[in-house]
C-alpha cells in the first residue's frame, strides 16, 4: 500500500466531487490541446485538405480520451491505474511524416496501428528487462521529457511560430500574466484554489489575449462558425501497409515507450511518499494501455497515442493526482469529438498562453528526473552514463543541422533530446555493468582500525551499485557496530568475513568469525543507568543498534564459525 505525500490535495485513490473532477479533467484537457497541432503537421506534409486535417484531429482527440481512461484502470493488467492522460506522440512525429509522404493518410494509419500492436508486444516483456532501467537511467529519461517540452514551449511563450519570428511586447506580455499567474496560485495560495492554478492562468491568459488582439476576431468567428454537434466523416478513414516503414515505426514506438517508461514512474514517486524504484510491474501494465489506445488510434483514423508528460507535470504542480480527474477528462475527450464549437476553444488557444502552460509543467518534470537521479549514488560509470546522455541528447536541440543529413530509417532516434538521450544512457548503461561483481568480500582484521576500511568499502560500493544512500548508510554503521562489539567482548582475535550481497530490491550481509558468538538476541535499548552500573549494557546497546540498523538479523554457529546475517530492503 503506497503512502500518500503529503504535498497532495488530492492522492491517486482519492474520489472527488463531480464538479471537481470535471473542473480538474478540464484543465488538463486545456494542457493536452497542445499536442493537436502534430496531426495539422502531417497532414499538411502531403498537401492534403482541410477536412483531412479536420479529421485526423478529431480522431485522435477521440483516441486521446480512450487511451486516457485505459490508462487510469487496473483490471486485467490494463492500465497502471494512474493519471497519465494519452496525447498525440511526438515520437510518431517523423515516421508518421515519413509514411504520410509515401502513402497519404491511410498507409499513416495502417502504420500506426501496426506499430500500437507491436507496444502491446512489448509491454508483456517489461517486467523481464529491470536490469535495462536503473533509478539514474529512469531519472535521466524523465529530465530528457521535460527537456524536451523546452523546444516547444520557449518559441510559444515568446509568441514565435514559422513565419513569424518577432516576439512583440504584447505577447510577452500575455505570456508573463499568464505564467505569472500559475505560479502564484501554486505557491502563495490557501486551500484547494491550487488544484485549478493552471485553470485561472489560462483563464486569464484568453481574457488577456482577447482584449489585446492577439487572439483576433477570426479565431472568435471560427468558434461561432463551428456547428455544435457532428459526428466525424468516416469517408476520411482508410488503411495501407508498407514493410519499409516498419523499421521507422518500431523505432518510434520504442523511444514512445521508453518516455512512457519514465512517465509512469514518476507517477509512482510523486503518489507514494516511501517510493523507492520502478514497478516495472506496474509499467507494464502501463505500457500495455499506451500500445492499445496507439491500435485504436491507427485503426479509427488518429495519430499514434503516448502518454503526456506535461500532464503529469500539471498533476505534480496542482497536488491532484487521483485517476478520478482521468476518468474525467477522458469523458471530456471523447466528448469534444462530437461537439465541435466546444474543441474549437481549444485548437485556438494563443500561442503564449500555450508557451505559458508547458513551461510551468516542464519545470515539475525536469526536477522530478534530477530527483530520481540523486536518489541513488552515483560512481564514475554512473556519472558517464547520465552525464554523455544529457550532452548528447541535448545536442539535437543545439545543433540540430548536424543530423538532418542521415538514414530515414533512424530519424526516430535522433529526431528529439529525449530520444537520443535515452537510447545513450540505455547503451552505456550496459557498456559500463561489465565488470560489476554483485558480491564482494569484506575482510576485517580485530586489531587494526577497521572503520575506515568498513566506511571507504561501502561508499565505494554503494556508487558501484548505484544503491540508495541511506541503504548504505545504516549497513556500514551496522557493519561497523557489530566489529567494534566482537573487538569490546573479545570474542575473536582471528579475521572477520563479511561477504556483501547486492540485487536491486536487497542488500545482505553475511558476516562469519571463528569464535565467541554475540548475543543479538531481541531487546530494548539500556538506560543511562545502566550504562553506568552494568558491564553487559555496552553489548545491549550494540546488540539493540544493530537490529535498528537492518530489516532483519539472524545468527546461528557451526562448527566452532559463528554467523550473522544482516538483510537491509532496498
């Protein structure tokens, strides 16, 4: 059972009002509108219509409700159970450009659901590949996802789109009221007015932008024009495949489950005060939802689906995370898809107060990576691993001319920070676990210093390892402690053994001397007094700090050799 942090209005199981929930669903509807542009994209790719466009949109608007509420079930191990809204996937971007250019829209949709297929594959084999996504390569993929949102949501903020380049004070202005606004909610707000933070920014950013001319009589005469019920022309829909494609859309849909890999992790961390590491369990589950609402995407006529991490950001910076607000804008999704003057509001919205929003999120996502990262220790191998992953990653951003040049085919990878940032950091991360021992031995001589040796082996170690601090901590103290009662009691003079252990959910120690054997026998800790009066209080007190130290202690003799078993949960 997770436990809730306490920065959350409200946590992942917690039922909302109605009103509440439609409010909450709403606001990341707002935020999710933001990835209703790339279905625009690829249709305009091809030169093909406006009602192609018109189409594609709703169907994936369609597709984003559906793949949102698969998200938010657990049943059947269907969906991770979290709020993980489904967004048109950026990774999809250039293999769906790429078939759109070869086959129109139909061969776009036959790939897209070929590839949701595959996902589904891949989600089956999630919980067998642990070793592939360690806490550091975890955190460097949920950084990568709020880096990435940064190359969409500066140009929007400063009111930048293709054809116009000129930031002009006005949009600033917007940008900053609208900005300025969500931050202020989130951090000098009382009570539950910071779950609609994001709202009343946005709110505020369409009164502004209206009344500054920004968001102009065309984009009002659009939303008046529009009817307010109608059901999508079917005549748009069709499927092609091509075998060529699929390299470019297997790739795609990796990289999309690796961002949703590391979506759905910080799901778990921000839901669960005592997180610890990835429920690659869970994940897979997770996964498995994200390759359906792809299929159903592929197959009613969308953009291929994948989790949003700005929306997941939203849910961090509002403190509402219950699955009830996913439910809930799922419903508003498929909704939008019938009433088009309602998703009219949305597919206008300024261009600041877009910038405004995704930055906001991205600033939750970026420092949740770096959060999971440093939850770990680190070593030189670790400080490659994530250090060359963020240098090379970000180089896409940077110097992106330097990869326009290469193979269609693996586009997909190089196509985005998070993309080539994550495919660096899974690689090295098993270039550089050659050469780990997973157990080493620990030898402690009764005469010497041995502290040092004790505390030098395991900050060496942990790095190694790549174990939580505190893990690490309580065992060398541990360790440490049990040396200095078998040195006070005098029960050997011979060498201590200590064979240490490492897997990812345990760290255990097996210590073995030839002699006397320590009582650590259950007990409470000696008083002041008897640490004066009783000559056994020090062994007490040692014996108490051990069992403190450790999840579990076991001791047992054989043979003249006696052992300690020292078992710490990690």
């Amino acid at each position: 059972m997770s436990q809730k942090p306490q920065n959350l209005v409200y946590g992942v199981e917690d039922p909302l009002p109605l009103p509440t929930a439609l409010l909450l669903g709403l606001q990341h509807v707002f935020v999710m509108a933001t990835a209703f542009i790339f279905p625009v994209v690829i249709v305009r790719s091809f030169g093909g219509t406006a009602e192609q466009a018109v189409f594609m949109v709703t169907m994936s608007i369609l597709a984003g409700g559906v793949g949102t509420i698969l998200q938010a079930l657990r049943k059947g191990g269907m969906g991770s159970g979290y709020l993980c809204p489904a967004v048109c996937g950026p990774s999809y971007l250039s293999a769906s450009l790429l078939a759109a250019q070869t086959g129109g829209l139909s061969l776009v949709y036959g790939m897209t659901a070929v590839a949701g297929l595959f996902e589904v594959f891949f989600s089956r084999l999630m919980h067998r590949l642990r070793v592939l996504f360690p806490a550091e390569v975890i955190g460097v993929v949920v950084a990568l996802v709020g880096i990435a949102v940064i190359p969409v949501a500066v140009p929007n903020f400063l009111g930048i789109a293709p054809g116009d380049s000129v930031t002009e004070a006005l949009e600033l202005l917007v940008a900053g009221v609208t900005l300025g606004t969500m931050v202020a909610i989130s951090v000098w707000s009382r009570g539950k007015i910071r779950l609609y933070s994001v709202l009343i920014g946005i709110a505020f950013g369409y009164i502004l932008a209206a009344a500054t001319g920004i968001l102009d009589g065309a984009a009002i005469a659009r939303i008046l024009d529009a009817p307010l019920l109608a059901f999508p022309d079917l005549s748009h829909l069709g499927w092609s495949f091509d075998a060529a494609l699929l390299i470019p859309f297997i790739i795609a849909v990796l990289c999309s489950s690796l961002k949703s890999i590391g979506d759905l992790t910080t799901c778990q961390k921000i839901n669960d005060a005592d997180w610890r590491r990835p429920d690659m369990r869970n994940i897979g589950s997770g996964i498995l939802a994200d390759g359906s609402s792809a299929l159903f995407s592929g197959l009613v006529g969308g953009m291929g689906q994948s989790t949003s991490s700005s929306n997941v950001g939203l849910s961090v910076g509002t403190g509402a995370t219950s699955r009830a607000i996913a439910f809930a804008a799922g419903a508003l999704l498929i909704a939008l898809t019938f009433f088009p003057k309602l998703a009219s509001v949305f597919v206008i919205m300024p261009s600041p107060v877009m910038g405004a929003g995704l930055v906001f999120v991205a600033a939750f996502m970026i420092v949740n990576g770096l959060q999971i990262i440093m939850s770990r220790m680190m070593d030189t191998r670790k400080t490659f691993v994530i250090g060359f992953a963020f240098i090379f990653g970000l180089s896409v951003d940077i110097f992106p001319e330097f990869f326009i040049a290469l193979p269609t085919s693996v586009q997909p990878v190089f196509s985005s920070s998070l993309a080539l940032g994550t495919a660096t950091a899974l690689i090295l991360n098993l270039i550089f676990r050659i050469g780990i021992a997973r157990r080493k031995t620990l030898r402690l001589e009764p005469g010497t210093d041995f502290s040092d040796t004790v505390f030098s082996f395991f900050e060496a170690m942990g790095g190694t390892w790549g174990a939580r601090k505190e893990v690490i901590q309580r065992a060398e103290s541990a360790v440490n402690e049990l040396m200095e009662a078998i040195v006070f009691l005098g029960l050997t003079r011979e060498t201590v053994r200590a064979e240490i252990t490492f897997e990812e959910d345990s760290l255990d120690i097996d210590v073995r001397y030839p002699g006397k054997p320590l009582d650590l026998s259950p007990g409470g800790a000696p008083t002041d007094t008897d640490l004066l009066e009783d000559e056994n209080a020090l062994a007490r007190l040692s014996a108490f700090l051990i069992r403190k130290y450790a999840d579990v202690v076991t001791t047992d003799v054989r043979d003249g050799e006696c052992r300690i078993r020292l078992h710490f949960d990690h």
